[in-house]
C-alpha cells in the first residue's frame, strides 16, 4: 500500500487520449479514455462536442448507477474568462 | 534465466468448444479421460495437478482428482482471466524443473456462466465501459490513427482464422466467413464489430508435462518447453494505453524473456498460437512478439511464412476463458508432434503461444520445440 497516494484534484480536467462510440450500450455513447493527473479513467463524452486526440476535458459528473456501476462523464473544457 | 531440467509435453487432449452448459467437473475431466484412454499414460504416473478455471467452484482441482482417479501430491485451482491457462502450464513447469514433480496434468476448463471476463466490474477506472470490446475498440482507433491499419486488415483475421477453425471438429464456428460479412456484421463499439470478437463459450483442454527421464518412458514423441515469459504490469486500464506507445508492454517483455531463454528469434517460429480474443489484438500480437514491425501489423496479416491459428484461434474456436492457454498449449505440442489432423502444418519446428488478459496487463508467451 506504500504506493497509494490520495489527492484531491481542485479542477478535474484531463486530456483525451482516445475515443469512440459505443453501439452495445443503451443507445449510441461516445466515450474515451481520459488523463487526469497521470490516471487513466474511461467515461461517456458529451455528444455535442467533436472529440479529437489531445483535447482538454473536465469531469462534469459521477457516481455510482443504481446497477452498482461507475460512471464518469466528460464534456469539453473551457476555461473560464475572468471579470472585467 | 533457463530451464533448470527440461520439461515436455508428453500428451494433450481437447474437448468439442461449445455454447452448452455442461457441468464444469464433468468438462474439466473430458479432455484427461481422453489422454488416458488413447495414451499409455497411467493415471498413477501423475503427481501434480493445476486447474486452470474461472469457476468460482471450491475445491475444484481436488474434486476433478476424485472423479479421474488421481491421487497426486499436490492439486490446486489457478484464476488469472483469459491468461490462466498458460500460467497454469508455466506453473507446472516449474514445479518440474525445480525438482518438485515429475509429471503434471494441467486442465483448462470454462462454462459460459462462470465466465466472470465477460465484464470486469473489478476495474473501477472502466466506468460504465467495463466490457473488452470497449478496451480493444479504443486500441483499435488509436492503431489505426497512428498506424493506418484498416477496417479491412482487421477483418481479414477473422477470414483468415474462420477458415481454419472450418477444418477443425472441435471448434466452435466450422463456417467460413467472408471480408464483406465481417465488414457488415453488427457494430458493436466502433471500429470492432461482432465478427471481430471472438465468443465466450464452454470447453476444455488437458496437457500432461513430464521431467526428461518421465517423458522418456511415457512417450517416444516428446514436444519441449524451450522457453517461458511472463509479465504484469498492472490490474487495471487506469495505467494503460498512454499516448506514446499503442501495443501490449507485457507481451512485448514476455516474449524478450522466452526468446532469450529458447535462444530463439522471431523468425524461428514455424507456428503460433496468438491471443487473437478480437481482431485487433492478433495484429497487435504480430507486432509485440516482434514478428514485424511496429505498426505493420494490418499488412502482415496475409503473409505465408508462418502459420498462425492454425486451429482456428479465439474467433474461430471459441474463448472458454480459463481453457484458453491450456489449448493453445495443446495444439502447439500436437502441432510439432505431428498429430494436429485436419490443421496439421506441415514441417513446424517450432512453435509459440501467447496468451494475455484484461486488456493485455499480463501475458504470458511459450517457446516450443521439438
């Protein structure tokens, strides 16, 4: 367990290290597989954005479906202008 | 690192791969049931015995010695996944070059219900998209985005091992199926469709190993374990699949250590046995085993040197999970023993298996001889 490091990430933003769409689910989703801070988490994108390789993202949800599973839900960063 | 004694396979044997549902006691006895009966090998000859399942079943290599009538020293029961079966053969090999056993029975043995690889809900870092194909689909965009490789190199391994499995009684598909069939089954996560997957079924596979001095009384047509790799780097996908390097790292170091340790090269091999669960895999397997190029593995598909699947692979014959390794295994050694039938190639030497789990974070690569 000594590797075991627990952080908390203010700003869950990650990059897009692969993605695709998923035909054997509820309906069509796509999804990639996400960088954030050196792990690799796979969750849904957003079906309005392009995705393409590289692409910064933000963690906008999770939790855990009522079948017990995971999810995790990615939509594209923007980073936010600052006031006047 | 080397074999400290040499270790054979002295005989193997395979059950039909099927979708029923038989017991997995009964199935996990079939294939031994089988090397006894043809064979001169007693039963009393063998002192160890490793199964190789997913069954959650307790006790289950201690039950399967009850009902074959084996009373070794030791028996126990080995889960890694889809690489179960060829640690299991690893294992026992092991047990003999350390002096530990002279002759093992190894079985593979797996039900569609206990098939627990079907999804890996363990891997939390997976969400919702917990299913292999999402791993292999997900390999598959970024081979083809970095590497060319088409939709239509992926399909035509699954041609390619369809067509051998139609020569094999014991496979699970005996139909030949076209490029065009593949390219228009159903899409399942994009670019992997349902022909590029291999199917979860029931089957099971038996290989004896013995010391040298034991193969020489038991057999005149020993096969030789001449080499063994294997290497986990980790359980989940959180570590995998980073942006510089599209391939499988532990069978890229599995198959250094069996190389070196059979003091074989690539183009040694006569035959293999690759983990070809979708079609993707195999071309990456061609590349990580270093039998072409990195990246060229879409193009080797249609080279003619090497025979690979001869039985049919995972598409062709089926994937029971745990079985898996131990029929590989078993049809390399009946392959350079000359007793493969139908698939036989003709003047193998040489021969390789891999085998690999959960998205390629283990594997396990074996160097056969004669």
């Amino acid at each position: 367990m000594s590797r075991v490091r627990l952080r908390k990430i203010r700003t869950p933003v990650g990059h897009l290290i692969e993605y695709t769409t998923a035909y054997n689910m509820s309906r069509p989703l796509k999804f990639g597989i996400v960088n954030i801070g050196g792990i690799n988490i796979i969750g849904s994108l957003d079906l309005s954005i392009s995705p393409s390789v590289g692409m910064k993202v933000k963690m906008i949800n999770c939790g855990i479906s009522p079948n017990g599973t995971p999810f995790y839900e990615f939509d594209k960063y923007v980073k936010r202008r600052g006031k006047s | 690192m080397e074999m400290r004694e040499e270790v054979a396979v002295i005989a193997s044997a395979t059950s039909r791969f099927t979708k029923k549902e038989p017991s997995i006691l009964e199935l996990s006895c079939q294939p031994a049931l089988k090397i006894f009966r043809e064979t001169n090998i007693d039963r009393t000859e063998v002192d160890s015995v490793i199964v190789s399942t997913c069954s959650m079943l307790q006790y289950t290599s201690s039950i399967v010695c009850e009902m074959l009538g084996i009373r070794p020293n030791k028996s126990c029961r080995l889960d890694n996944l889809c690489n179960s079966g060829s640690i299991a053969i690893a294992s026992a090999c092991s047990e003999i070059a350390a002096g530990f056993s002279d002759c093992a029975l190894v079985i593979g043995a797996e039900i569609i219900s206990n098939s627990s690889a079907k999804k890996l809900e363990w891997d939390l870092t997976r969400g919702q998209f917990n299913h292999p194909v999402h791993w292999a689909s997900l390999f598959a965009r970024s081979h083809m985005r970095k590497f060319g490789t088409t939709e239509e190199q992926m399909a035509l391994v699954a041609v390619k091992n369809r067509k051998n499995s139609s020569k094999n009684p014991l496979a699970l598909f005996r139909n030949k199926i076209t490029l065009e069939e593949v390219i228009n089954s159903k899409k399942i996560s994009d670019p992997i469709k349902l022909l590029d997957s291999s199917y979860v079924c029931s089957g099971s596979s038996a290989v004896i190993l013995a010391s040298k001095e034991k193969a020489k009384k038991l057999t005149d047509n020993p096969v030789w374990i001449k080499g063994i790799g294997q290497k986990t780097t980790c359980a989940s996908l959180s570590q995998l699949l980073s942006k510089h390097d599209v391939g499988f790292t532990t069978t890229q170091e599995a198959a250094r250590q069996a190389y070196k340790m059979s003091q074989k090269r690539p183009e040694d091999i006569d035959v293999a046995e690759l983990h070809d669960a979708f079609t993707i895999t195999e071309i990456m397997a061609y590349e990580d085993l270093f039998l072409t190029k990195k990246g060229e593995g879409g193009k080797f598909v249609t080279q003619e040197q090497l025979s690979i699947n001869p039985r049919g692979g995972l598409l062709g014959c089926g994937h029971p999970i745990g079985c898996t390794g131990v029929a590989q295994v078993a049809e390399i050694a009946a392959q350079l023993a000359g007793r493969a039938g139908q698939t036989q190639v003709k003047g193998c030497k040489t021969g390789l298996v891999h085998n690999m789990a959960a998205a390629g974070t283990s594997s396990s690569v074996l160097v056969l001889g004669q």
